[in-house]
C-alpha cells in the first residue's frame, strides 16, 4: 500500500509541475508564433484543461500525502536517516508541516485562477457598446491577463519550492 500511494503521489507531483512549467515556459513561447486571433482561443483553451488537471493532482497529492502521513509509526520513523520524528520540536515535523501550507497555497492559487482569474480574461463585448464601453472592456480583460500572468509564475515558483521541501523529508526534513 505503501508503494502505491507514494507512487500515485509522486506522479501527481510530476503531473502539476509538469503542468505548471508547461503554461509558463512552453506555452508562452508558443504564442508569440501565433497569429494574434488565436492566442485567445489557445490560452482559454489551455487555462480551462490546466485548471482541471492541476486541481485534480493537488487533491491526489493531498489525498495521498496525508494517507502517508497517517501510515507513518514510529519504527519507520527510526529506520529514517536521523531518526526523525512528527513533532514540531523536529526538523522532520517542521518540514511536514511547511510542506502541508505550501500545499494549501498551491491549492488557494489554482482555485483563486480556476474560478476567479480565468473566467475574468473573457470579453464581454456587446454590439451596442461605445466605443469608451469597448476600451475599458479591453483595459479590464488586460488587467486580467496581468493578473493570470502574476499567478502562474507564483504557482510555479511555488511547486519547485514545495518539490524541493518534499524532497528534504528523506533526509531528516530542513534543519
């Protein structure tokens, strides 16, 4: 069992950083080969699926991680290098707990651009609008996209960070 969650843990790890890289990294630099009419069209399309699978591999990476947590004893606490133990007095514990708030961040960021963010970058253009009306749907729809772009970097920044944490746990934690 324990095999399992850890490997369904570690590939929705591997699965929202992946994710998140991809819409920093690849994708923007895709779009400057795009013709402007269809940049919209990619970034809506790729903001909704990415949405859905980041939330969906942070509530695997939460799931799973507290299952872990819930199956550590104290014998394989001591077969740890350190002998480290769930306590806030324990780098261990310290660390634990860092990484469940980085978690909780990460899951606050991607719902705040899931249901917040994202659906605010779409235009609300009506035939019968001024063209005052027009500039400051434009001027909103870009404040938008300023905050979408804000976001994504801070969740990337933010899941490297949470990897590497994660990572010090099989040496002790952070000291």
């Amino acid at each position: 069992m324990d095999t399992l969650l850890g490997a369904l843990h570690a590939a929705a790890w591997a699965t929202y950083v992946g994710g998140a890289i991809t819409m920093e990294w690849i994708l923007r630099y895709v779009q400057r080969t795009m013709p402007p009419s269809q940049v919209g069209i990619v970034c809506k399309n790729a903001g909704m699926r990415y949405r859905w699978l980041a939330l969906g591999a942070l509530t695997v990476i939460g799931v799973t991680g507290g299952a872990m947590l819930l199956r550590i004893d104290d014998a394989v606490l001591a077969s740890r290098p350190g002998s480290p133990e769930l306590s806030l007095s324990d780098p261990y514990g310290r660390t634990l707990l860092l990484l469940t708030a980085l978690w909780c961040l990460l899951a606050a960021t991607v719902a705040l651009m899931a249901f917040w963010l994202h659906p605010a970058q779409r235009k609300r253009s009506r035939p019968e609008m001024s063209d005052a009306e027009i500039a400051a749907e434009r001027a909103r729809v870009g404040q938008a996209i300023t905050r979408m772009d804000h976001a994504l970097k801070f969740e990337l920044v933010v899941s490297v960070i949470a990897v590497g944490v994660g990572a010090s746990l099989h040496r002790g934690g952070l000291a």
